[in-house]
C-alpha cells in the first residue's frame, strides 16, 4: 500500500502513547440531571488528551465516531499545540496559528490527525463506523492518513454532501460540496443500516392486483452485462415473449424466476403482456437504501444550520459553519441503533448531540453521546445549546422567508418598469403575512424578503449530560509520594486498560474485595487507597493470606497491583496470582 509522508510522521506516529492519561472531573453545576460518567457527556478539554481519559471506560465500545475537524483553508486560525518532545516540533509551535502562507500547514495537519485518529481507532467497536467531513483543502490527505490507520480495506464510502444553495459569485468555478469520508473498524458493513421508508416513499407503493401481501412497487428485473445461464426467453401471462434489453440479462437465473413467478412475485402490467418487473412489499421492506449524494434538500445545508443555532441560542450566537441536524441526523439513522454510543471529539456548536436527542424524542432509544471540546465555547455555546434542546427554549427574533431571488441582467434593468411592477405585486400579496418588506441587491441578484418578529417556544426533547472537565496528570510514579492520590476506581480504570488493552467497566468492581474485575486472560485486583499512610503500611502488601483468598476464585489466573509484597514469586505463581507493583511499568497492548 503507498506510504503518505509528511514533516514530523515519526514524531507524531506513536504519540499517543505518551500523552498522559487525565481522569474526567464532573462539574454539576454545568450538567443536566445527576452526574454520571456512564452517560451523555460534554468535555471541556484538549481533543487528544480528553480521547486518551476515555479510553479505560469506553476502549471498543463507540458505535460511531463523527468528527468535523478544522479544513484547514488557510484562513480559520487554527493552532497546532501537541506537547511532542522534538525540537522541530516545538519549532512549529511558534509559527501558530497556521495560515494560507504556512508551506508547512498540510504537514501540519497530518501531524495533529494522526494521534487522535489513532486513539478514535482504539475507542470505535468492532461493528462500528468512522465518519468525517472535509473538504477538497484536505480530503486527498485524509483518504491517505486514514487509509493507513484504518486500513484501506476498512474503507466504505466517500459520501458527496451539497453544502450551498447557490453557487459563490466570487468564484468563477466555486464548490457547492463537502465530503463525509466514511470507515469502518471490521471487514464487514453489518454495522450500517437502511434509511427508514418516508411516507412519501411509502405512498409509491400500491396493490392494483389485490396480492394478499399487501402494497408493493415493481423494479427492474434486469442486470448489467451477459451471464449466459441468464439470457432465456420470458413468456407474459398473454402469450408475449421477451428477452434481456441490448447489454443486460435478466436478474436471476430461470428456475428463479419461475418461483417467483409461480408465487405471483412478478409483474407483467395492468394487461398482462408488459416486460416483467419484480414486486418488493411495503410489509418486506427493511428499508431504503442510500447512497452517497446527499442534496441539501435531504440533510440540510450551511445557511440552515446557521439559522438553526440562532433560532436556539439567539441572534448574537454566529458559529462558523456549524453542520446542520439533518446531516447528523442522516449519519445517526444510517449507522446507529436505539442502545448505541456516539462520540463527536470535534464537538463546535452541539449538532452531535441534538441529533442524538432528536432521534430518541422520535423513536423513544437510548443512544447515548460524547462530546469533546476545547475552545473556551464549550460551556457557553456547546453545553448550551445541548441544555436548551433538552429543556427547551424560547426563540424571539425575527423569521424571515425569502419571496424573490432574481438576477439583474441588462434585459431586465431596461424593463425596469416591469420589474417594479413584479416586486410591487409581492409586497402587496404577502403583507399581511410580515411586518416588513426588505428588497436589496447582492451580487447581482435582487432579493426580497419578508421578515416577521416572532416569540416562540421550543418544547424540550428530554435527557440529560454530564459536564467533565479534565482532571490533573495521573502519574503512577508520584503516588507513593503522595503527590497523586487519585480515587480507587480513576486509578483502577487506567491500570485495567494499560494491562489488558481491554475497557473497565466498573460495575464489576468491589473495590472493599480489592477486585477491579474479569478480562479476557485475568482477574484483576488493586490493593489501594487514596491515603499516603496506608499505602506505606503493611496493609498495603499482597500477603499469602491475601493471595490465597484471592486465588479462590477460580477460573483465570489473577493479576493484582500493590504497593508491596510480602510472598515470593516461587508460592505466588504456582496459585496462579501474579504480582505488579505500585509504581510499575507496563507495556500497551496495541490494537492489529
């Protein structure tokens, strides 16, 4: 497979590693509901180390990832602040925030992705999907990067979005698109699933034949190119006979079709002589398929989603290209289910979350989400919209509604009388429904508006997040100094996923038994608490006492961190029990 390289690879290539694990820290304050780190969360903190604190928890089990990371345009003013120990990297540092004259800005790019790709890779499950939007600025390096990380047999498709309504009239030739560059983290697609039939798409389906299965639409049953077992003579109820159109065969072989013919599944017209068509059922459909042109009259569009985060949080809250709810809301219909986990480490202005709470409202799931953000909006814009969405919200402004949109061509301003008379006409038939007119002219268009003041009330879709933010360094080798003390179960979490690659769950703990829980190959144990004079006493140690309580429970073998021990290896492992001590050093499992 080719290779892409750019400045500081090696650098950044196994970067993750070295990024300190910080616990997450509840703020209630800033929540809605009781805090909780088994639910929604909202983080407050650097991308990379924020994905590093919920790798022990949460390691296999996101069932999507959607990331909106910074285009790199030249012109959004975006820093690259990864703390890697290299003097060209620190030389980087103080060339920030990279612009349209930075030569290096691509390389740039590469290196602050390729960490948190990494660690997204580590957090996705085994049926989950990876989607991520990006521009023609970036999306060739992206599709090499995440080629690399991924695999470039975990690719599934490169999704076309149209993000404008009318073309940029600053340009000559101006892109109407962004791209959703879409992976998944098995071989197979099982994880993905079919847009639900609309009742648009549902009022094509009918029963003019009175078929006992109800209402069905009839499709082509053809197929590209010549298969010879496929090229028979096809006989209609009244005598006529067919074969496959130039270029094509019929869609399955003859004895197939004879079974579906026979179980009245085909489709020969009112009369009974039409070309046969195959009849798929309204009551067999699992759904529609979709596929990868997704026009802004389906999923929305910039301009909506600008409107739709001032409807929310007012006039005064301009966010810079936020992605609008439809999109989201595609992307979650297409590849979550009502129990999954979705996760937005490039969380800007909230649409992850409203999606998530949007598609519970609708089909009464239990999705949960994460968002990570590190601008100092987190609280007030992101948070805050979430809060609102849930609880509901009050929207006073003006709503306004495009009436005309023309071009002013020489033609028309000649026949300017006509023109009048045109907008006049609109004035008068839409007055009663506005306060105010507006006419004005931009980029050679004349554009008329109507514009209304309006007070209304949102009703809230329910739910509730915790705030985090995250906490100091966790540093293995300061506890015995007392330095860092962190609580049983953040110390637990990290020391479970370093030695077993695997996520913690803490309901497994008893933390009064010193037991974190069961991996793959062990039991785990942790003889710990957060006081400096217990962990220098001889409680602390593993004792043969402790080891043979502990060696009862059968099954695997046990792993238990102490500070101490007072039983030499020689009875220890013979019982199975294996010491690590507190501080250690242990080796990360890497994912294949």
């Amino acid at each position: 497979m080719p290779e892409l390289h750019f400045k500081g690879k090696e650098f950044v290539y196994n970067h993750h590693l070295s990024v300190p694990y910080r616990p997450l820290v509840p703020d209630a304050a800033k929540s809605v509901g009781a805090p909780s780190l088994n639910g929604n969360l909202i983080i407050h903190g650097d991308n990379l180390h924020a994905l590093k604190a919920l790798l022990p928890m949460y390691a296999g089990k996101v069932d999507c990832i959607f990331i909106d990371p910074p285009y790199n345009t030249g012109n959004e003013g975006w820093s690259y602040n990864d703390n890697v120990n290299s003097p060209m990297m620190k030389e980087w540092l103080s060339s920030n925030p990279i612009n349209g004259e930075d030569m290096l800005r691509h390389d740039k790019w590469c290196a602050m992705m390729w960490p948190r790709l990494t660690l997204l890779r580590e957090l996705l499950s085994d049926t989950g999907s990876f989607w991520m939007t990006i521009d023609d600025n970036e999306v060739h390096h992206a599709r090499s990067v995440l080629d690399e990380v991924f695999g470039p047999d975990r690719f599934i498709a490169c999704v076309v979005w149209q993000k404008r309504t009318s073309p940029e009239s600053r340009l000559k030739l101006g892109p109407a698109q962004d791209y959703i560059l879409v992976y998944g983290n098995g071989e197979s697609r099982d994880g993905l699933r079919k847009l639900t039939i609309t009742e648009e798409q549902a009022s094509s389906f009918s029963n003019p034949d009175n078929d006992h299965r109800g209402a069905w639409t009839s499709t082509d049953f053809t197929a590209q190119g010549f298969r010879p077992n496929q090229m028979y003579k096809i006989v209609t109820p009244t005598g006529e006979k067919y074969g496959p159109p130039p270029g094509r065969c019929w869609g399955n072989i003859e004895s197939e079709f004879l079974r579906l013919k026979a179980e009245g599944r085909m489709w020969f017209g009112v009369k009974g002589d039409a070309r046969p068509r195959i009849k798929t059922y309204l009551e067999e459909s699992d759904g529609v398929s979709a596929w990868t042109w997704w026009t802004n009259s389906e999923v929305g569009d910039n301009q909506e989603s600008k409107k739709e985060v001032m409807r929310i949080l007012g006039p005064d809250s301009a966010f810079e290209y936020p992605k609008p709810t439809r999109l989201l809301s595609r992307i979650i219909a297409i590849a979550t289910g009502n129990n999954s986990l979705i996760l937005d480490s490039f969380a800007g202005s909230g649409t992850t979350a409203h999606a998530v709470l949007a598609a519970n409202s609708k089909d009464g799931g239990n999705r949960r989400f994460i968002l990570v953000e590190g601008e100092n909006y987190a609280d007030t814009l992101t948070a805050e919209r979430v809060r609102r969405v849930i609880q509901g919200y009050e929207f006073k402004g003006t709503q306004k509604e495009e009436l005309l949109r023309e071009s002013l061509t020489w033609t028309k301003l000649k026949n300017a009388d006509n023109l009048l008379e045109k907008v006049s006409f609109i004035e008068q038939a839409n007055a009663a429904r506005f306060d105010n007119i507006s006419k004005t002219v931009k980029d050679g268009e004349l554009i008329v508006t109507g514009e209304k003041k309006v007070t209304e009330r949102t009703e809230g879709l329910g739910g509730e997040f915790t705030y985090c933010a995250l906490g100091p360094e966790l540093d293995i080798d300061k506890i015995l100094t007392g330095e860092t003390l962190p609580d049983y179960l953040t110390l637990g979490a990290w020391l479970f996923h370093t030695a077993t690659g695997e996520s913690f769950d803490a309901a497994q703990a008893k933390p009064e038994k010193w037991y974190l829980g069961e991996s793959a190959a062990y039991h785990l144990w942790l003889v710990y608490k957060p006081e400096l004079d217990y962990l220098k006493s001889a409680e602390a140690a593993l004792t043969l006492s402790l080891a043979e309580k502990i060696a009862k429970k059968k099954g695997k073998r046990h792993l238990v961190f102490a500070p101490a021990k007072y039983v030499p290896n020689s009875k220890l492992l013979p019982m199975g029990v294996e010491y690590a001590p507190l501080p250690f050093a242990l080796y990360r499992i890497e994912k294949g």
